[in-house]
C-alpha cells in the first residue's frame, strides 16, 4: 500500500503528515533516473546485505515476497559488486565510504559505496557502479579537448612571436644597412 494518511482534521487546522509509506519499487524507479548513462547503475542495501532498491527493473523479492540478497540478485554485476564490498568491507561495512574496482564478464567497474544513516534508525549502503570505460571516456573527452586548445594557443603564441620579432628585427636591419653604406 502507498499513500498518505493525514488526520481527519478541516484543513485550517492540518497538522502534519502522521504515516507515509515508500514501495520498493518508487526507490528503484528513483535510482534508475540517478544513474549517469544507460551501462551506470545503482544499488541499495541494508548493512545486512538485503536488497532495497536497484537501478534496473529486476526482482527484488522472491517467490515468498521476501527481500533478496544482495548477492543473490538475478544480475551478475549486483551479484559481484554487493559480494566484493562484504569481502572488502567486512564486519565495519556500517560507516565506510570506500571506492573500489571490479570485474566481471570481462568489463572492468569502478564502484562508490557511500553509507546512508537517515532518521529513525536507518541504515543503508548506496553502491554506485560505473564501467571503467563510461567514466575514462569522459576524462579521454576532456584531454583531448584541452590538447586541441593547447595545440590553438601554441600555434597563436608562436604566429604572435613571429610577427614581434619581425618588427623588433626591422629597425635593426635598417641601421646596418645605413651602416654598411657609410
């Protein structure tokens, strides 16, 4: 059930919300506008290493309505990145914010996890999950545009120095060659 329930006062005198509820389902449609391109992705879990929200539409719950685990996920990228963070992270996963890569199928991941502690108690882990080649693109797109506008500048600078130095050279010329004719 999603909704809102509000106290059954006239308007003039509403107080507040009281409950509110959240499907898994709105988490993850949230992610999947989170991530950076098509190939990014996002997962969040409970320190425990149950699933909350992913960026992708896959189960979140089996047979039993029951939340799956992280790394029992029906995708082989959430299945690695959420077994590699418990292997890195071990039994201090609660507070850490660590950045590490990752493998799988021959496609190399840089992953964030970043740790999320909200009101009443909440406790989750936000993995964001990137293809190395998606984020070097990026960089590789920003060096080649400032290797162009170096090679710009330099071809300016020197045309520049050219030109000065023809006009610092000219008045020289002119007293040798009033020089020479004395």
């Amino acid at each position: 059930m999603t909704g809102v329930q509000t106290c059954a006062l006239p308007i003039s005198k509403f107080q507040g919300v009281i409950t509110t509820s959240v499907t898994l389902k709105d988490i993850s449609n949230f992610l999947s506008t989170l991530a950076i391109r098509d190939n990014s992705s996002v997962l969040l879990m409970e320190p425990s290493g149950l699933s909350i929200a992913v960026s992708k539409d896959i189960p979140l719950l089996d047979s039993n309505n029951r939340r799956i685990p992280a790394v029992n996920l029906n995708d082989p990228v959430f299945s690695a990145v959420s077994k590699s963070f418990f292997e890195i992270t071990g039994n201090s996963r609660k507070g850490i914010a660590s950045e590490f890569p990752l493998k799988v199928d021959n496609i190399k991941y840089l992953v964030r996890s970043t740790p999320y502690h909200g009101s009443h108690g909440l406790e989750w882990i936000v993995l964001m999950i990137i293809p190395e080649s998606d984020f070097m693109s990026a960089f590789y797109s920003a060096s080649t545009l400032g290797i162009s506008f170096l090679a710009v500048f330099l071809m300016i600078a020197v045309y520049f120095s050219y030109l000065i130095a023809r006009q610092t050279v000219k008045p020289i010329e002119k007293l040798s060659i009033l020089e020479i004719g004395r």
